[in-house]
C-alpha cells in the first residue's frame, strides 16, 4: 500500500542525527568551510565515538534480543528497509554540513568497494579495523586526469611480479584519499591488470595507508564540501600483496568492474540523498527567513496573484520535494529487492538538478544578505553544486537513464 | 512504512481501467476532438465499470459502500487521462455533484440525491466553481450568496462547467464573504431551470474540445434553504479542492505519460543520419527527462493523495503538486511535439492534441474529483 510514513523508530533516530546536525556540526560549518586544509580533530572523535556507541548500542540490543535488536535499539540493524534508513539520515546529516558528512571518519567508499567485490575473509581484514581505534578512513581513487566519466579508459597499471602487485598511475579526486592515506586506512584503487582488454582488465585493489609507493601529491582546493579532502596520489611502483585484489584476478566479463559498478546502484540514491540535504538547509533558511519578515506563503490562491518571491519559494519547495521522492523510491527499491538502476540515476540527475537550482535561488531572494558569507546560504549553493557532478555526473545520469528508457546500450547511444 | 507498491486491487484497477483507454477511449480520441462530441456508447461503458461513483454511494442508496480512496481516484484517473483527457472528464463529471454530497451532504440531501447514482445508465450532473476572470481565484469567489426571505439569492458567472445543458442539477460554488477566503465558501445544489440561472452556449476552447462546457448566468437566482449543502455546517471546501487538484493533476500524468511514450516509440522508429533519432543525445536527453518528470509528477500526487487519504488537508502538497504537474504536463506535451517534428504539428499524431490539451492544466480547477 503506498505510504509515505517513516516508521517511528527511524524517526527517533533522525532526531538524534538533526541534533548532531545542528548542535556539531553547523556550529564549525564557517570554520572549516574557511580553513579548508584543516582538521576538524574534536568532530572526527566526537563522530568516530558517537558511531562505537551507536555500534555497541547494536551489539548489546543484538545480545538482549537474540535473533535481532529491539524498536528503537539499532534500528539500523532490525529495520529492514537499510538503504532507505540510510538516505533519510544521510539527508539530516548534509541537512548538517556536507563537506563534514564527507570527511566524517568511516569505510567510506572504499569500503563499498571491499562490500561488493571482496571475499569474506577480505571483508575481515579490511572492515574490522573500523569497528574501534582511533579515526580512519577508506577512501575509492578511480578518476585520473586524463577521465571521469568514461571510466572504462583507465591507465593506471596493476603488474604482477611474483606474489605482489606493482601499482604505477596518477589519481585525481579521491575523496577522503589523504586522510585514508594519513590514519590506519586504506585506498581501493582501480587500475586495469590488462589495457588491451578494456573493462574487463579493470580491477579493485586495496592499498593499505603508509604502502612505501604511494603518495598523496596535493589536497584540492575547491569551490565548496572544503572539509572533506580531495586528495591527487601518484603510484609509483607501489607494491602490494596479490591478496589485496578484491575478488578474482582473472580477465573474464563477469566480476571486477561490474560489480564494483553494481555499487554505484546502492550509492546513487545516497549521494541523492546528501543533495536533498543541502536543498533543504537553504529551503529551511528562507522559510525562517520569510516567517521572521512576516512575508506569507499563499497556498491556495490563484497562482497568478502569487508574488514573485512565492512563486519562487513554491517551486524551490516542490523541486525538492520531488527529488526526494524519486530517491526514497530508488532505496525503497533496493530494500525489496528490486532491480533499480534507471530509478537510482533518475533521482541522482533529478537531485543534483532540483538542488542546484534551490539553492542558488536561495542566495539570490535574499539579496545582499544571501551573497554574504556572514550566513551559511552562500556555502550551501557552493557545497550544492558537486552532487551534479560526482558519482555520476548529471549528463551521465540522464543517458543511462535513456539507454534504459529506450532499451539501448552504451553503443548504442553514448 | 515507506511503500511505493500499489495495493493488489489498486493494480487489477489500474489494470482494468488502463486497458479500456488504450483500447476504446484512444481510438476514439482524435475524431471526439475534431467533432466535439464524446461517443455516448464510451461513457455509458466507463459507467459499467462502476469506477465512476456507484462504487462510493452507500449500500443503502445501491452503491457498494466502498471508502473512497484518494490514492486509488488518483491511479483511476492517472489511466483515464491516458486515454483521453475530454472523455474521461465528462465521464467523471457526476462526481463532481455526488461527492460532495456524499461528503458534506445532511442526511436528506444524501437521501435525496445519491439514490440516483446508484442507476445503471450514466446520470450527467456537475458542478460550478470556476469564474470568467483572468486572475479567478477560489480563495475570492465573486459568485455571491446572500439570504433573500425565507430563501437564497445567488449572483455571479460561472464558465468550463462540465455538461451543464445535460445536468438536472448543479453544484454550485459561491461565497458569503469573499474575506474569509475559503471559509467562506459554500455549496448549492441549483436545479437547471431555477429562475435567474441562464446557461450559455457552450464555450469554445483550446483543448477538451469534445467536452462540452457552458458558462452560467446567476442574476438574483432563488434557491430555497434546503438548497445549501451541508444546511447550517456547509462544507469543507479546502478539502474539496484538495481532491479537484488530485484528480486534474492525476489525468495530466496520464496524458503526460502518453506524450512521453508515444514521442518515445517515434524516435525509435524515425531515422535521421543514418540512425533512429533516439540515438541522438539531444532527442535522448529529452526523452530522458520526460520520462523523469512523469515519475517525478506521479509521485508527487500520490503523497498529497496519501496525505488526504489519512485525513489531512493536503492543501500545501495537493496545491504544489497541481501547480508542478500543470508545468511538467506542458513542457511533456510540448517537447512530445517537438520530436515528432514536422509530423507532431499536423492533426494526425496525438501529440498537438496533447500540447493543446496540456495548456488548459494551468488554469483548471474543480472540473475532476478523485
């Protein structure tokens, strides 16, 4: 039956998540945004602590409650809708501040990519180290200088010399790549044990942090999301065991590249998810904004006697509303078990559409105070503007989204 | 919890209904259109399927008592407007007196009117609510009410009234005090030949061309009491408009849908330089967000229907739907022309129909209920 009730324990969590959102993190969002190559050293603990409870609190509702945790202990765990519960807080989160969301201390990508191409015993030996310690981070280097998009055109090469690999390429635009590299992290990177053979020579390899070979070049620097580190590494015949491969090393269609794509099915709608974030952290604003000018919103009326700011509102309001319904959608597909490739990239390219355009409506109906950096508008129209671009950038989004519409195939139509 | 399915029953609905307007209403579409008649034998069939209004009359009146469900009136009308939009308005146009008085009724004008509904043969009734003005606005109805004796005094014009020459009887919007915005407002249950209501001749318009639609006339028209629906607790008319905007902006996703898979299929079909035209980004890119923006407009409409369903007002969510679907409906429509190209201008392809059709969402209300 359609619903569109979040069940009240989600709902409890969010409330715990807003409270991070606005009493942590909006607190440092200026700072951090200003001082770009800093850390926020008291936010990694704080988070890196908040999540060892949040983990424990799982653990001991799992041993009271034998076969699952309770309503309202781990929700995370016993809800079984995990994608969707993981796009709403991921919005209260970017609600927060998206460049922290981003540089928050966790798996991360890379561990995503250990999640869908590793072997059990990978997943040990990767993922556990999250589960206590100090911070650390796992970070996914795919982009080079010479691609984004078209990643099938991958340079970086993975020789193999006796029971190692030799890493030798150049990445660009890791996130979390510097701090992955400077903690007890690691980097999944991919680079192609076979150019002649195309996508299928393409494989995962887990670089552990302080790999003699590796090296963090520059740390960019950015319009927006400055708190999270985008790191440029150079590998220069970087040695690593042959068992840091994720999954198979042999050049068949199936596997590697695949399924480390399948990812981006789960990841779309939470990337969606951090866009709709930010839309509404500048919607939220400007309603304040108009309530505290006593300037009403007329529904209802004739929508040619609204004023122009109400139109304008309105439509920020419904742009988003869309967005998150279409990525709600996709997770809620996910969660059931459904394929959902076309809807995951209809919510990414809506998403980073509707955000863009909110919130760079929002800067211009506040006027001079909306150009200022005194409030937060300004950096949430700049921290916006990423989530048209990666994980998939609009463009890319929307043909896979006609190749699927349309039945048709990267040769097809590219 | 979260769900995007459809109930079991909802999809047999949708199912059902969806195949009647691909396979009767579609093919009927463009000869109503060019002649401004809708085929009686079409409306008469829709009547059978009791998706119409027998479904919510109550058991005592020979209904089947079912709950009226805003989301399920919303897939209803959604496979309607797919067929074509004129047809499925004049075929939904008893809803728009019956259900209100189904709503808000006192149990006399229940007693009295909802009987009939429960007829074999489509019963044509309507409502009145919009206003021959350019900035009409529900919140500041112009058709005025006022007590005169023992009885009512309506004046006012009223224009796109549904099949009002074929009604018995209309449901009419008017207002006590144009201040208290819709508060104010009130339903009349107005019989065709009450002295002072001059129906005109029917309207031309831009698109719903085999709808037939009248102005109204109210100069000093006498109604008695009894007339007031609801007696002394009148209406809920947000709720009311709540359910107007559902189902108009329902039957625009329809009809938006059909745009888009029609100008879908053409341009896998027409080729251009050496290859169908949807291997060209510009046609695919278009499709594309076609196909995102009927998604998009779908859902939108299922919360504010959810929303009612619960027995919220919905008057933000149904409001910012229309408002959106009225938009991505044009521009749907609009680039469905646009591929066809040349073809899409010419009265063959239902796409300029479409296009024509698509404009009137903007400007609409109160001509659908789900």
């Amino acid at each position: 039956m359609i619903d569109f009730e979040i069940e009240p324990s989600v709902v409890k969590r969010v409330k715990m998540f807003h409270m991070v959102a606005d009493g942590v993190m909006r607190p440092i969002s200026r700072e951090y945004d200003e001082k770009e190559h800093e850390e926020p050293e008291q936010y990694f603990q704080t988070m890196w602590a908040a999540n060892a409870m949040a983990d424990s609190s799982l653990d001991l509702a799992k041993k009271k409650d034998g076969d699952g945790a309770k309503d309202g202990d781990g929700a995370k765990a016993r809800s079984p809708m995990r994608n969707l519960y993981t796009v709403i807080t991921t919005e209260e989160l970017c609600w927060g501040d998206a460049g922290l969301f981003l540089a928050t201390p966790n798996a991360g990508l890379g561990g995503a990519a250990v999640m869908a191409a590793g072997t059990p015993e990978q997943k040990e030996r990767f993922l556990s180290r999250f589960r206590g310690g100090q911070p650390k981070w796992g970070a996914m280097a795919i982009t080079e200088p010479g691609f984004g998009s078209d990643s099938s055109q991958v340079t970086t090469t993975a020789t193999r010399e006796g029971d190692d690999y030799l890493l030798n390429g150049t990445k660009i635009f890791c996130t979390g790549g510097d701090r992955a590299a400077k903690s007890e992290g690691f980097i999944v990177v991919w680079a192609t044990v076979d150019k002649s053979a195309g996508r299928p020579g393409i494989k995962p390899f887990v670089v552990e942090h302080g790999t003699p070979g590796m090296t963090v070049v520059r740390t960019e620097n950015k319009l927006g999301i400055r708190a999270s580190d985008t790191a440029a590494i150079v590998f220069d015949n970087c040695r690593i065991p042959k068992d840091h491969l994720l999954g198979s090393p042999e050049v068949r269609k199936e596997g590697g590249f695949k399924d480390v794509m399948a990812t981006f099915d789960a990841t779309r709608p939470i990337v969606a998810a951090m866009a709709i974030g930010v839309g509404r952290a500048a919607l939220d604003f400007v309603r304040d904004f108009l309530k505290q000018e006593n300037i009403p919103v007329r529904y209802g009326i004739s929508p040619r006697r609204l004023t122009a700011l109400e139109r304008d509102f309105m439509e920020m309001e419904v742009q988003l509303k869309a967005a998150r319904l279409l990525t709600w959608r996709a997770a809620w597909m996910m969660d059931v078990g459904k394929h959902n490739n076309l809807e995951a990239s209809m919510a990414k390219a809506k998403a980073g559409l509707a955000v863009t355009l909110i919130t760079q409506k929002a800067v211009e109906l506040l006027g001079p105070l909306g150009y200022s950096r005194e409030l937060l508008l300004e950096k949430w129209m700049r921290d916006a503007k990423i989530n048209d671009i990666f994980e998939g950038t609009q463009q890319i989004n929307m043909l896979i989204v006609a190749r699927r519409i349309l039945g048709y195939s990267s040769k097809d139509l590219n | 919890m979260i769900d995007f399915e459809l109930s079991e029953e909802q999809q047999m609905i949708r199912d059902t209904v969806g195949a009647f307007a691909i396979e009767q209403m579609r093919p009927a579409a463009r000869e109503a259109d060019e002649t401004g008649k809708v085929p009686p034998d079409l409306i008469e069939k829709l009547w059978e399927l009791g998706v119409v209004v027998q479904s919510a009359i109550p058991e005592k009146f020979g209904g089947a008592g079912d709950t009226r469900s805003a989301v399920t009136g919303a897939v209803i009308a959604e496979e309607l407007g797919y067929g074509d939009i004129a047809i499925a308005t004049h075929a939904l146009a008893p809803r728009l007196f019956a259900f209100p008085i189904l709503e808000a009724g006192t149990e006399e004008q229940r007693e009295r009117y909802l009987k009939k509904f429960a007829a074999p043969k489509f019963v044509p009734a309507t409502a009145a609510l919009m206003e021959p003005r350019f900035d009409f606005d529900t919140t500041m109805l112009a058709t005025s009410v006022r007590r005169e004796g023992a009885g009512l005094m309506l004046n006012g014009r009223k224009c796109f009234v549904p099949i009002a020459a074929d009604s018995e009887s209309l449901l009419v919007y008017a207002s006590s005090d144009p201040n208290a915005g819709y508060k104010g407002v009130e339903g009349f249950i107005v019989p065709r030949n009450a002295p002072g209501l001059t129906i005109s001749e029917r309207e031309k318009n831009m698109g719903f061309k085999a709808l037939a639609t009248y102005g109204l006339e109210f100069k000093d028209c006498k109604i008695g009491p009894e007339a007031r629906l609801g007696g002394e607790g009148g209406i809920n008319f947000s709720r009311i408009m709540s359910e107007s905007r559902i189902a108009l902006a329902a039957m625009a996703v329809g009809m938006a849908r059909a745009a888009y898979d029609y100008a879908r299929e053409y341009a896998k079909e027409r080729r251009a330089f050496g290859a169908p035209i949807a291997q060209k980004q510009a046609i695919a890119f278009i499709l594309a967000d076609m196909a995102i923006e009927v998604d998009a407009s779908r859902l939108l409409v299922w919360e504010a229907a959810w929303e009612l369903d619960r027995g919220e007002d919905a008057l933000a969510s149904s409001y910012l739907a229309k408002n959106y679907v009225a938009n991505s409906v044009m521009k749907i429509a609009d680039n469905a022309v646009q591929v066809l190209g040349g073809h899409g201008y010419i009265r063959e392809h239902p796409v300029e129909l479409w296009l024509r059709n698509a404009r009137g969402f903007a400007a609409l209300d109160g001509i659908a209920t789900v």
